[in-house]
C-alpha cells in the first residue's frame, strides 16, 4: 500500500473545479475511485452529493469503543489545467518530486490520509477513523460543509499543503460591494447632476488609510495583521453624462477579532457626514472566518509527538476547510507535504515529504484513537 502509487492515480484523473471554469470535469470520477479503493479495503463509504456532479466520500473505518474518533479531511477540486507546462494528468517522476496539476494542492494529501487511515485501522481501534475526501475546496467548499451536516469527530486533521510544518491559524476572508450612489444628468448640467465615480474617489483615499492603518496595527501572533483592497471597480454609462451609480468589490482579509463589516459601514458614516452629497450602500457578500487552534490540544499534541524534529509552528495567509470543522466544534490542525507550484504552470510535490507525512499520520491516528 504505497501513497506513491495511489497519488500517480489520482493525478491521471481530471477533477477540474467546474465553479472555478466552466466545463470543468468535477468530482464525479476521482470520488468513484475512491470510493472503489476505501470499499476494497474494507471502509464503509458514503457518498454525499447534493449538487448533481459533486460529490464527496466519506469512508469510516468504526473502532471496537470507547475510544475518540479523528476526522482526516481533503479536497478532490483542482484549478485548472490551461497553462499548464507539459501534460498536467501525466503523474512525471524526477528527481524525487512528481509532477502534475493536483500533486502539491491537494492530491498528495488525499493519498497520505487514504492509505495512512488503511495502514493505522490494519489493527482494531477503539475509536472510529473518518476520511473525508470533499468536493469543492477551490471555491465554496460546500463539500465540507455537506459533510459536517451528517458527520462529527473529537479532532481533525486537515491535509492541505504545509512543508511538514505545524499549522495553527490562518486568516479569513470577506467580500463587499460598495455601491456610490450619484445622480444622473447631462454632462453640460453639473448643477443637476452628482458624479458618483468622483465620490467613490473619497472612498478610495478612505480604504487606502485602512489599509495603512491595519498594517500599522497590533499584530497577530502568528498571522500578522489583517489586510483590505479594492479588487473591481464600475460605473457610468457614457462620456456626456454624470455617473448614477459607482460599484467597487473589496476584498478584506481578517484575523481572528476582527470585525470588517463595522469598520467599513464606520468609514461610510463618516464619509457621509462630511463629504457633500455623499451616499453609499455597503453589501457583505461571501466570507468565511479566519481560524486558530489551540496549540495544547489534545490533536495537536498527538501530532507532534509522531514528528521526528522539533515542531515548526506556522500560520497560513490563505482559507481552509479548517474553519469550518473549528465552527463546528472539531478541535483541528493543518499538516500536509512540502512541495510547490499550488496553482501555478508547474505542479510537484516531494516524494519523501509525501511518505513522511503518512508515517506522521498514521502514527497520529494510532494515537488519538487507540
């Protein structure tokens, strides 16, 4: 049972993010394989798919009792496969690292926690183990969100890419509209028109000060300081008249404490209060929360007791699904390979890494819940 192996087989399977571009293959192939494997080594497998095509699997192996259950959880979704250089489901092996889209972000952590789950259960447990390969990571992750409906475990571990290093935080996400209202007229009319691109103008100079501000802030232990940008802008109709409406999307980056919906309806307020003819509307759209486990629990501990090193603790700038398990109450970590190139022209993982991190694992596993 090697994780090499295994992941050479994921890769050749396409599972494109239909969300992230259109057409995409989705999960549908890479979820009846594993399905397939988990059922040939004995795990009983649920298939949840409430969006036609997107499925995630959920295989358990149930322990003897009175033992604590561990959730392993990994997305099936890649980016895409435009742009790639060479053939992105062609598993290459050189020089100790395996190329193609998936291997790094995050295939290599799917075969890790596939076979390290085999390989820990090969002896009766008391407590059960999970493996939740989900669907849609890349995007909404409505995957782990479907499973969390139906299964619940005493910890987690999350297997997204982190070069063998510890990871205990990471920052969360909010998208806004700000919507500037002006007031249509004549280009040759100024006195009966309101430019809204120009009072977005104050706006922008507002969100720039934020931004100063925040990196001049108190920092995070471990993530530093929140971060805000502007990311879309739009508005007018044409050349000769003033615009009615001007629309900028933001993105705010958060770490834990922070409240972005506030801090941005204040600086609206303020604006409106002292700017003439100012208005705005602030819209929230998707966000997710940041996350921080607690480094003495009883998940983490374990896992650090089957490294081989001192422990390097780190934090991530990017989401996970590890949010969402902390939300619903699973104490987790995030620990997975060492390679390079998540979502970029080149894709490869280390191959000691990836059965580094499967020893890690089933050790850990063996564990928590023997």
């Amino acid at each position: 049972m090697n994780p090499r192996d295994l992941l050479a087989d994921l890769i050749a399977i396409d599972s494109v993010n239909p969300d992230l571009v259109p057409g995409g293959r989705g999960e549908r192939e890479i979820a009846d394989f594993c399905a397939t494997w988990f059922r040939t080594n004995g795990f009983e497998v649920h298939r949840l798919e409430r969006r036609p095509g997107r499925p995630s699997i959920v295989a358990v192996r149930k322990g003897t009792g009175g033992g604590k259950s561990l959730m392993l959880n990994g997305h099936l979704d890649t980016v895409g496969l435009a742009g790639y250089d060479g053939d992105p489901l062609d598993p290459r092996t050189e020089d100790g690292r395996m190329y193609g889209r998936g291997t790094f972000d995050m295939k290599g952590g799917i075969a890790a926690i596939m076979v390290a789950a085999a390989r820990a259960t090969e002896r009766p447990l008391r407590g059960d183990v999970i493996v939740a390969c989900v669907a849609d990571e890349e995007h909404g992750s409505t995957g782990t969100a479907e499973v969390l409906e139906s299964f619940t475990a005493d910890a987690a571990i999350v297997t997204e890419p982190s070069h063998l290093e510890v990871t205990l935080a990471h920052r969360g996400f909010a998208w806004f509209d700000v919507e500037v209202h002006g007031k249509a007229a004549h280009g040759s009319r100024p006195e009966l028109g309101i430019d809204a691109i120009a009072k977005a103008g104050h706006f922008l100079v507002a969100l720039e000060q934020l931004q100063e501000d925040l990196a001049n802030g108190q920092k995070h232990h471990l993530l530093g300081t929140g971060t805000v940008h502007a990311s879309l802008i739009t508005g007018g109709e044409e050349a000769s008249t003033y615009p009615a409406t001007c629309r900028i999307t933001l993105e705010r980056r958060t770490v834990p404490g922070e409240s972005p919906e506030q801090e941005l309806q204040a600086i609206l307020d303020h604006l409106t209060e002292t700017v003439p003819d100012f208005s705005a509307t602030l819209t929230r759209g998707l966000a997710r929360d940041p996350f921080e486990a607690d480094p003495q629990a009883e998940i983490v501990q374990a896992l650090i007791a089957n490294l081989d090193a001192e422990p390097i603790i780190r934090a991530e700038p990017f989401w996970t699904d590890c949010a969402l398990l902390d939300q619903a109450g699973i104490p987790c970590l995030l620990f997975g390979v060492d390679g390079a190139g998540a979502h970029a022209a080149e894709e490869y993982v280390d191959l000691a890494s990836l059965d580094r991190l499967t020893d890690v694992l089933t050790g850990t596993i063996r564990a928590f819940c023997g």
